[in-house]
C-alpha cells in the first residue's frame, strides 16, 4: 500500500513525531510509506520530503500577519506537493496540519475535487472547523458552528492584524465539502464531538488516540531528586514544549507558591521572553537530553499536574502515567480522557484550591506500577489502528469504483 503523509513538520513537536512513528510502522510492516512536510530540517532520506522552504515560509508568515489568509499563501509549495501526489498516486492520502505557513488549502483542495482518493484527515486543533483559532473553549466561543466573524482571537496562532474569519470560514466550508472519500480522525472524543457539529460533521470519524513510546517512557531508576536537590517534601512536575498563558504556568507558579517549603516544583520546557518572578522552590529547566532523561524525570517526580487551559489529548500526560506518576490535570478538551489510563484527579479551571488538594492526595500514594492498560499508550497500538484504516477507506474506495 502506498501512504503519502502531510503536515507542518517532521519528527519533532507532537504532529511531527506522530507522522514519523506511523511512517516507521508502516516501512517495517513492508507498506511503501513517504511524508511530505513544510518545515525544518530534512532527515537524509528519499521517502521524507521538504516541499517548502525557509523564503516560502516567512512570506507565509507576514501574509498572515497582514491579512488574516492563513492557509492560502505558499502556492509553490503545494504545487510541489501536487507534482509528488501526482508521480506517487498514493493509495491513500494521510493529512495532519494543513496550517503551519506551509500550504495554500484552497489550490490542494481544488485539485483533490478533480482527483479524488482516499483522504484520512487527523484533526489535532480546531483550525480546520473555524475562520481562524487553533482552540476556542477558553474564551467559550461558539461562532464556528454557525459562521465565524469578528474573531476574538484574531491577536493569537495564526496571529494577524486583520479579521478575514468569516471569509476564511466560508472558503473552507467550500472547499472541505466539495472533496469526496475524507475519513476524519480525532485523538480525543472531546474533539470529535466538536467535528460532529461543525462544517466537517457529515464526514466519517474515528477516535484514534495519540501513542507514545513506552519503551522509553517506563518507571526508571533516577538520580533526578539528588541532582536537583530535592531531598525531602514533595515533587511536582509540570512539562510542556512551550510554556504560555494557555499551557497555565501562573497556575503552576502559584501552586509552588503555595507549596512553599513542603517540597519543589520541577518546570520542563521553554519560557519565551524572560522567566517570570518564581519562588525559590522552583526550578526550571528549558529542556531535556533526550526523550529517556525525560522520562526519569517522570520517574522521580511524586506528582504531575497539567494545568492546561486548551488541549487536545496532551502526550505529557501519558507520558506521566506511563511513568508511573499520577496526574492532575484541569477538565479542559481531552485531557481527563488520559485518565482513564492511569490514576490521577481532574479538577475545574483555575481551581488552585482543588488542584493543591488532589496533588497533596496523589503525591502521598505509593509508586504506582508500570500501567495495566499501557499497551493502549503505545505508538504500536496508534499506529496499527492507522494502517487497519488506510486498509478500510482503500476497499471502501475499490468498491466504489466496481459499483
């Protein structure tokens, strides 16, 4: 079976590890697998393929930032991707972010209207259900049932100085539903019940959750606390790849605050701009070695809080559990959905209250073992479930083509 994935980036952040464990799935299962992405560095491989550059990139950028029209610049990249569509002809067509300053969407998605195939399209944000935002629920809007105007976020990812939201969401309306045979996917229920009313609702999909390597991430020996001083009280653990307003750091902050000399708070992940005023029971650090230093961090903590405030279904979380670390995490998108794997509390938005409470409770519990269910964390299990619907959408297609 030929495979042709698509998105933002290759290999690193959530989307681009995702696509590369799939592609590796894939070549170990003897199915010709190949990526197209946007952005980065291009591994040393014939069947991984940059169809942007850097130039391409930062016009895609500053068009954005002027005129709201992201996703409809980078008209050389997707012609780039359509030749390698066209010299492939994939027997099926594997989307993630289709934003990123990589793709104009409205030129793809003519030509797939002309050239039908099989789509899998995962969903990973809301960009493809609204005129503009990535996520929604934190500021509890709800224009993109209906039709987007006068975005509310129009100063955040994909930011801009102009509100294009009702023009973008109508276009998209256009052009999703006028290309036929697209199975969507969704990590998390949460944000598939967001499709099923949108301008995607008609479209089929599945719930495939996100994997994670659990032969890296596994309970470790750790020398963690030592190396950090942490020799008595509890640990908290707080790990995002970028730390913002939306990934809740104040939050995380005030629980050290709170903490006081009871035990430390460990920050994992970068801080743009200067690092905001901290107790001295934190202590940061802008990232990890390798994926395996994470994972004894994990290991050494008591306690792993997430207090995200948009979220679809967050691997950290996993990765925690995993470890054998409990979870707090705010009920926000999918991440009380991760908890079904593995001990934890889910408390409100914002509530320090209940989230210092249920990380004192959790923090006090023995070592939690290796999960039971961890084979259903695992990027095996993700990426079988994958190849079991490319299989399904391509005999769905043949018998189409027989009828």
């Amino acid at each position: 079976m030929r495979v042709l994935q698509v998105n933002s980036v290759y290999g690193r952040g959530s989307t681009g590890r995702i696509a590369q464990n799939i592609h590796g799935y894939l070549l170990r299962h003897g199915e010709d697998s190949m990526v197209a992405f946007g952005r980065g560095e291009r591994p040393d491989a014939d069947n991984i393929v940059r169809i942007a550059n850097p130039a391409s990139v930062g016009i895609h950028v500053a068009g954005t930032r002027i005129t709201d029209r992201h996703g409809f610049f980078s008209r050389a990249a997707t012609a780039n991707l359509i030749q390698l569509i066209e010299a492939r002809r994939p027997d099926v067509l594997h989307f993630h972010n289709l934003h990123g300053y990589y793709l104009h969407v409205g030129a793809l998605f003519e030509y797939l209207a002309i050239h039908p195939m099989p789509i899998v399209w995962t969903l990973h944000d809301c960009w493809p259900l609204t005129g503009h935002c990535t996520f929604f629920d934190r500021v509890g809007c709800s224009r993109w049932e209906s039709e987007c105007f006068e975005c509310p976020l129009k100063n955040e990812y994909p930011s801009s100085l102009s509100d294009q939201s009702t023009r973008n969401f109508r276009d998209k309306r256009r052009l999703f539903g006028a290309v036929e045979s697209m199975t969507l996917v969704t990590p998390s229920r949460w944000l598939a019940s967001l499709v099923s009313r949108s301008i995607l609702g008609s479209r089929p999909l599945h719930v495939i959750p996100n994997g994670i390597d659990t032969a890296v991430f596994q309970p470790r020996a750790s020398s963690f606390r030592v190396d950090a001083a942490i020799d008595q009280g509890v640990m908290v653990l707080g790990v995002a790849n970028i730390w913002d307003a939306r990934k809740g750091l104040r939050d995380l902050l005030e629980v050290a605050e709170r903490l006081d000399s009871k035990g430390k708070v460990v920050i994992v992940g970068a801080i743009p701009g200067a690092k905001p005023p901290a107790p001295p029971n934190v202590v940061f650090i802008s990232q990890t070695a390798s994926a395996r230093d994470l994972a004894e961090v994990y290991s050494a903590a008591d306690v792993f809080f997430n207090p995200t405030y948009e979220d679809n279904f967050p691997t950290t979380n996993l990765e925690a559990i995993a470890c054998g670390t409990p979870v707090v995490t705010y009920a926000t998108g999918g991440s009380p959905e991760t908890l079904a794997l593995g001990s934890g509390a889910v408390v409100g938005q914002g509530d320090i209250d209940a989230a210092m409470s249920a990380l004192l409770v959790l923090a006090q519990e023995e070592t939690l073992e290796k999960p039971g269910s961890a084979s259903s964390l695992d990027l095996e299990s993700m990426s079988r479930r994958y190849l079991d619907l490319y299989t399904s959408v391509v005999s769905e297609g043949d018998s189409v083509a027989r009828d």
